[in-house]
C-alpha cells in the first residue's frame, strides 16, 4: 500500500483520548474537527513546574535523491518508546501550503510511521501558517501606510528590508514594483513576496518561549532604515501587539496522532536555511512537560539541521538534549559511495564502505556538542544483508553502534531495538550537551567555527564589506547573536555535487542578513531561493476531489 | 455595558449543545474549538429531503451614520422566534479580516441581540477566508506559471482580467507590476491585489450549491483574453480542482450562538458592491432544512440588499422568502428628514416624519416582489413616544404595520411582539415571492428596470462601448444572468448625499464587469474601492492582549 493509502486506513482515536495519554483535560484541548487539537495556553502555564521529559533529535546524514527517511525514524522512534512502555510523544514541522500544488505533497513520516490527518497536515491544518501570513503582511501594509502618512519615522524607501509573504509558489511576485497608480496609492517602491515559511515571523513564532517574549520579538524585527542608516523597528510602526493578537492561537501547539495512536506535536515550520528549520519551541518545551520521551527532528542534514537545533533552538530555548539518533540508509550510503541513482538496487558493499566517510563524519561532529548519536538504518526492501553488516562495522569502528529498524514496514515493532538502546543511553546520562561556540565569540569568529569545524573548511572566503556589516552589528549590540547558515544540504561544502566527506574546500559567504526578532545572523554561502516557482506542469492541475469524496492528485 | 462586555460576560454553550437544538449530532459537528463548529458534507446530504422552514429577510432603510441596527435585529428577531416556541435559527455573513486593522472591529449585532464569540469572528474564525484567499491565489499563480512555461493558451498578458487578493487593507498593493526581476520571473505585467471580500471566488463560495457546483463555478471564471479577445477560462489553466480542494471544509457553513443560546449560521461574506452581499447560499438553504424559521439578512439597505438578496441569491438558489422586516429607527429618519448627526438627541417629529419617505419608498419597492414587509423600528433611549408614533403612523398609511423593538436592551424579551407578528405573515401565507424580473429580458432592460423601478431614475445613462459589450456577453450567451448593481449605499441615486426619496435623477454606468463563475453582471456605477486603505493611525496600533490576557483595542 502507498502511504496515502495506509493513512487513509488508519484507525483514528478521537484526539480527546490521545490528549487523555499525556494527562492533558479536554477542556483544555482546543479541537479542530475530531483529529486535531491546539493544547491551551492555561494549560501550557499549568505544567510549568512539572519534570521536563528526555529530549532525543532525529538528525540525518546529507539528504541524496535516494532519501533517508527522517521523519519516518522520528514518528517510528516516538511509537517504538510507546511499544516498550515509556510515555513518548514525537514534534515536527507543520507543512508548507505553496509547495504541495507544485511538487506533490508529503506525509509526515511514511509506511506504518505515519502521523495522520496527512490531507489536512498538507492544506490548511489548524490555519497557523495562514496566521503567520496575515500577522506579516500587517506590519508591511502598516509600513507602507505610515510612510504614506508623512513617514513620521523617516524610512528611507529605498532601504526597506521587509517583504510581503504568500502561502503559495508564486515567482511573479518575487519582484514587484508596489504603490503604483498615483498619489491616492502612496510611493512607488521595489518590493517583492517571499514564500511564509521564509518569514522571519515564522521563525520568531518558532523561538518564542510564550506570548509576552512573541511580542517582543516581532517588535525586534527591523522593518528597514533611515538615509542615516539607523534601522526602523516593528515597534516604531506599532505593530507588534496587533501582530501579537493575530498570532495568539497560532502560538498553541497542535497535537494529532501517529498511525499507531500515539501523541504528536506538529508545529511551526520554519526555512531550513535562512531560518533555523526546527518546530516550535512552545510545542518542544510543552511535549518536554507532559511526556517522558520526546522525539523531535531537525531540517536537512547534520550538519545543516542538527548544528542549528543545537546551536540555535537549544541554546535560546535552554534545551539539553539526551540522545541524538542519525539517520542513514544503505542505499544513500551508495549514493555517497558514488553509485548512480538508477543502480541502487544492486548490491554494492564497497560502494556503501566508502560512503560511510559522510556518516562518519557526521558522527565525528555530533560528538564535538558532547553527545554520543547512534545511528538507525532505515530499512529498504532492497538492502541485503552484507550492505547492512557494512555500515554496522563502519559504525562500531567509529565507537558508536548502528541499528536495523523496519519501522516503515512494521511499525512500531520494527524498531523496538532502537527505542531500547535511546532509553539506554538516557538512562546512563552519557550525553553532556554543549553548543559548538559561546555567546561571545565574534559573529565571524562564529561562521569560522561552523565553517572548519562542522563543514571542515579551509578558510572564510567573505570581503570586506560582509566583515564591516558584522562588525556594525557587533556595535549596535547584535555580535551576542548565534549564526544561522544558509547553505546547500547535499554536500558539507557549497557544491552539492560533493558527496562523501569532502576536503580542501573554503566557505565563501555571499551575503549576511540580520534577523533581529528571531535572534540570528543569516549568512548566506549560495543561491537561496524564497520564493519558489511552479513547475511546467505542476501537481495542482491534478487536484480535485474524486467521486469517492477523496483528495485525488495531493500526493 | 459596551458591546464587547456584554459578549465576554456571555454564558456560552459548548457547541454541541447548539447543534442539539437543531438535531444535528455531534460526529457531524466539525468543532473549531469549544464554541464553532462546521456542520459536516454528509450531515447536509442527509437532511435534504426535510422540507423547509420558513424564511425571513431583514432589510433596512438606506444607512446614515445614526445607524440602523440591521443585523441587530436579525440576531434579535432568531432570538425572539426561539423565546415564543419556534425552532428558529440566523444566518449572517462573517466579518473580514482587513478592515478590523484600520477601523475598530465590529460585534455582529449589538447589546443583547449579539452572536459569539466576537473576537474570534473578527480575527481567524474557522479559516474561510484564508482558505479563499489560497484558493484565489492559486489561480493567480498557475496563471502567470502557464504564460512563463510557454503560454498555450496564448493569453494577453495586457488582457489579464483576475487580479490577486488578501485579507488586508493594503493601498500599497492596489496597483503593481509583477514578473520583475528578469527571464527567471516571468513576463512584466500590471497587477493588482482587492481585499478578500471583493474575491470572485467568494461571490462562487456564497452561491454555489455543493461541491461540484462549486467546481464548475470555479472553472467559468475568466481569467483573462487572447489577443482575438476570447476568453481564457480557470478550467483552461486547470486550477479549478485543486481551488475546490482548498475550498472544501470552506464550504462547510459555521455554527455559533446568539447571546441566548441560539444557533446562529455564519458563513461567507462578499461585498454588498461589486458582489450580491448576502451569506452563503449553503448555510441558508441548510438551516432551512432544520430549523422552522430561519432570518437572514442582506447588505446595505433595501435598495441594493433586498433587491440583490431577491433577484440574485433567491433565484439562483430557488428560495421563496416568506416575510420582510424593514428596519428603521428614529435616529434615521430624523437623518433623512435633514437633521445633522449633532442634533439627533433632541425630540423632532416633522424631521421623523419628512425622512419616512425614504422608508416609504422601501415599502413600496418590496411590494414588487410580491413580499409584504413589517417594519421594526429599533428602539434608542433617545427615542420619544411621538417620534415612534410619527413612524408607526406613517407606515399604516402605507397599508403596514411598525413595531417598536427593545432587543438591544432586552434581548428577546423586546422583540417578541415583532415575532408573533412574523409568524402571523408566514402562517397567513401571504407572500408570493417572485424577482423583480425574468431571465430573458436583455441585460440592458435588467439595469433599466432595477433603476427605474427601485432607484426611480428617470433614465439609465451608458455610452456605446457599455452597451456593445453587454450586446457582445448576450451573444456570447451570458443574457440570461442577472445583474449586480454597484451604486453608494447612502442614496437611491449614485449622489451619496441624497437622502430621503428623491426623485429627478438618471442612473449612469461607468463600467460593466462579468462574473462569469459567480453568475452575474456587475454594472458599477460611481466609485467602487476593492482595496481599502488604513487611516493614518490604524486601530492596530492599539490592538494588543492585554495583562488579563483579553485583547484590547480590537472593539
């Protein structure tokens, strides 16, 4: 059966009695149809003072075209720790409308490691993107109009560094000139969208610890500057409590479940790589509260994904996570062995010897933030046993342990083994997390770090105007802030055809951004698109709603 | 107490509760929290062979800035239907989103008349208009997505006719030229987004049947001509099931509750200009299939409302209204009789009775459609007994009847008299509803006669241009379709200052537009704004929640 197939059979518990698992009252489950709630703010401060649970990441090796399965090892892992009797619940992303009428859509996990409702989770869900879209385009229609109303705060509109934002794969928008059609319309400007998940919002409403620290944050945002080059806040507009109301329930975590009735905190959705790419924090801490175990995940590889939930979600939110689980199958360790996508279902030890260099290295860079990762080998049909015994001894070589899981297959079943060795190493308090880099380095002292030590680069390629911007910011108070990179997934340098565990490479940063309200400096190593476009013929052209009264086409 | 404290003191149902006063069982409520909920698809199959309740229009005089108390007093009459024994429920349109930014949100009604819970009617609600604006959006961007791939269909891209839209008060959006940026964005053309209200998409949602109504409906939108001008549909750019998709649960009409306790049906809401300004027509002809008596109301007054509720929504979805409540006050026809806003506290009875000629004109034009309206006059503390008598007076010159209603300060208990009153019409049987005029008659004559008989123009005033191009949609086989007048609420004439019943004045069209998907012709006439602005100091400057964790400055 296909995944849509599978979670459209899923036995569904009315989400009552999965809030009922964690102890949470229905009064305090906000629902959304039968099989979707928003967990209340009151209840949220309830639990405040209650033991935090054990945090695990999911993390993976650099993503092939042959997939890891990420969220699958997630949402399995989270049913296994159930399956052995441990009170777990698992957090990840919400999904991104815009992408699903290009692409198709995607479940969340996959096989018997599903979270459900997969429809909903891929349309409009509990509406929190759309909030997040409304609460962005607020501050950039009040900009506009204060500026259309004598500009009291002198913004300079050629130095406007707030966009507008759509839920929606639309490169016509990408750059727009605004304000046109005369006086009654305000000053014509250069302005353009970027897709919502881009927006800083999104990624402020992911760090923000409750509603108090979301309004601070969105009037931290810098909207743009002055001729004087002085920056003009979100809050010299005021927008940011009205932001704030519009925001006040997207900031709730969403709880559904997994194929197997298990809790699962799905929220928030940020970029992977001009934002920090993790779910919220609100949904985290709050799992953290009423769960033993949670299992969570972060975007992209290692070394993208894990170094910024460690770096950037951990650090701002006061996280310790216990155990990280990496991610890695046979046939994309052939891929970095330098096998070609049309070959992977023939054996080929050697080839998954040699790609083994990116797991290791992975593995190597897990440990320089004090934790001891395990792996999972995510099982496909076509692994053979040797392939499989190859990446065990690579690992054991590497003083860490890999683990077969079947979990796509068999569910919670097929990894128990895995659950059992995460609560084992938990239990023997091993890990003793530890950012890569403290407060107070320099921001490029920062980029430096993550650039010779994670992506074990030569050298910073960046001029002198890039080395000037960091140091203003420095300055004005900002160089406390950690460094959110924005760089190619597949590889660990900025070629994505580099597979394996590349040497002899530098990191050229092309550009750095400030994302004052979220908390990070964006320096950007490569092209980064935020807005997509529709392909030829995209998805949404099959789209509809069959006779059955079923989504036909979305995946 | 103010509106706002008279609804957070509000003793609310769960939701279920509503539904069981209408027989609808819970796993047919889709909840949206504790207190809304979408009565589900399969719930309204079911209930289709019930027969129908009754249904009553409120209308209103022309607005003046005294206020009327339109939807006040439909609120107020489904409460008073309920407080004398019938099963009765109201159906009013949702609030948009955009306008609450820029003036002060508004409660829907007003004193003990009210439906709840108002803050989240005026924010997010249950996500329709979101879902609208992605869907409305989704064509925008598959549209410029085919002219970038190669554009088969070989549109003009100087002849797009379908702007974008968002729930915003955005000037700065009005005009714009999209595609910027070079070969990678597409080809340069001017744009433009309208608020979400003003969407065609809306206007479909709140006419359409069902699902696959809608769908078809969907699919006539023209979105655009080629250069030999015929038009390129939404189903040519294939949109129009992936636009039902995202519109599915949108479709689902939202239950709440009056103040009382009673249900109250809130879904849709197009502009009341350039659209027909009624509720969906899926809510509508819902509750009539499982309350005895439903009220409903139209936008503006009666001029343009009624006349669109009658000849647009009543004919398209073959409803048969079966009462008419006018609803005057005091204050307002002091207005119309010459008093200034300044001076409406001081008793005036030759004013009152000088403005009930813009009252009488509304009675006599409701005749034409074979109704026999009530007139409730909606009672202010300012109101003297000879001012109310010089109304009730005037109205039983015009062979009706005036009752004073006291809903705003007593709830149901201050209008029961108005609903004995409306049973007595319904059970009378004396109405026999028909639309002003017949499906064939050209679209030319449909203007000439809303104008002449309704507005009492003595001529309708439209160059060549205007009238080939309506000749040119008869031939194209769009005769048929009603038309939807865009005139100034304030006046029967397009002069917004003419108050009363005048008389002596022409009707000129500016512009025809067709609404091919939503089915009608729009004729503006005067100056129509489908993307408002925000005043210089927005509402939302003051909007934030508050240390009790309420939101202030949204009402």
């Amino acid at each position: 059966m296909s995944d849509i197939e599978i979670a459209r059979a899923a036995n569904k518990k009315p989400i009552q009695e999965i809030g009922q698992k964690l102890g949470i009252p229905n009064e305090h489950l906000l629902p959304f149809g039968h099989d979707k709630a928003k967990v209340s703010e009151d209840y949220i401060k309830s639990v405040q003072g209650n033991k935090n649970g054990h945090l695990i990441l999911v993390t993976a090796i650099n993503p092939t075209p042959a997939g890891e399965g990420k969220t699958t090892t997630t949402v399995g892992l989270g049913d296994g720790l159930n399956a052995i009797g441990k009170k777990a619940a698992v957090c990840i992303r919400e999904a991104s409308l815009g992408p699903c009428f290009g692409m198709k859509g995607g479940a969340a996990g996959g096989g018997y490691a599903q979270v459900v409702p997969m429809e909903d989770m891929n349309l409009h869900f509990t509406g929190d993107f759309h909030a997040i879209t409304s609460a962005h385009n607020l501050l950039a229609a009040m900009l506009d109009n204060h500026i259309y109303w004598g500009n009291e705060q002198e913004v300079d509109i050629r130095r406007i560094a707030y966009r507008r934002v759509m839920d929606m794969n639309d490169r016509a928008l990408r750059e727009i000139v605004c304000n046109l059609g005369g006086v009654a319309n305000g000053f014509p400007r250069e302005a353009g969208f970027d897709i919502t998940v881009a927006s800083e919002v999104m990624a402020i409403l992911c760090l923000a610890n409750d509603l108090a620290d979301l309004e601070k944050r969105l009037g931290d945002i810098i909207v743009g500057y002055r001729r004087d080059k002085t920056p003009v806040y979100c809050r010299d507009i005021k927008a940011d409590g009205a932001m704030t109301v519009l925001l006040q329930q997207a900031m709730q975590p969403n709880l559904v479940q997994t194929l197997e009735n298990n809790p699962a905190f799905v929220h928030g959705g940020p970029f992977a790589n001009i934002a920090h790419g993790c779910n919220s924090v609100v949904a985290t801490t709050t799992a953290l509260k009423v769960a033993d175990y949670v299992v969570t995940e972060a975007g992209f590889g290692a070394d993208l994904g894990a170094e910024k939930f460690f770096d950037i979600k951990c650090r701002k939110a006061g996280l310790k996570p216990e155990a990280v689980v990496l991610v890695a199958t046979v046939r994309a360790m052939k891929m970095n062995g330098g096998v070609a996508k049309g070959d992977l279902n023939n054996e080929n030890v050697d080839a998954v010897k040699k790609g083994c260099a990116n797991l290791g290295r992975h593995i190597e860079n897990i440990k320089k933030f004090g934790m001891h990762p395990i792996v999972a080998i995510n099982h496909f049909v076509s692994d053979t046993d040797a392939e499989v015994a190859a990446i065990q001894e690579f690992v054991s070589g590497e003083g860490s342990e890999a683990v077969l899981c079947k979990h796509w297959a068999k569910g919670s079943e097929g990894i128990k083994e895995l659950a059992e060795k995460v609560v084992e190493i938990v239990e023997a308090g091993k890990s003793d997390f530890k950012p890569l880099y403290e407060d107070d380095l320099s921001l490029f002292g920062k980029i430096e770090k993550i650039a010779k030590e994670i992506y074990r680069a030569d050298e910073v390629i960046a001029d002198s105007k890039i080395r000037n911007q960091l140091k203003e910011w420095e300055e004005q108070g900002y160089g406390n802030l950690p460094v959110c990179m924005a760089k190619t997934q597949y590889s660990f340098t900025t070629d994505p055809t580099r597979r394996g565990a590349p040497t002899g490479h530098d990191l050229p940063v092309r550009e750095v951004r400030l994302s004052a309200g979220a908390g990070f400096i964006v320096a950007i190593c490569g092209e980064i698109m935020t807005m997509p476009g529709l392909p030829k013929v995209p998805s949404a052209e099959n789209i509809r709603i069959n006779e059955a009264g079923q989504i036909d086409g979305l995946f």
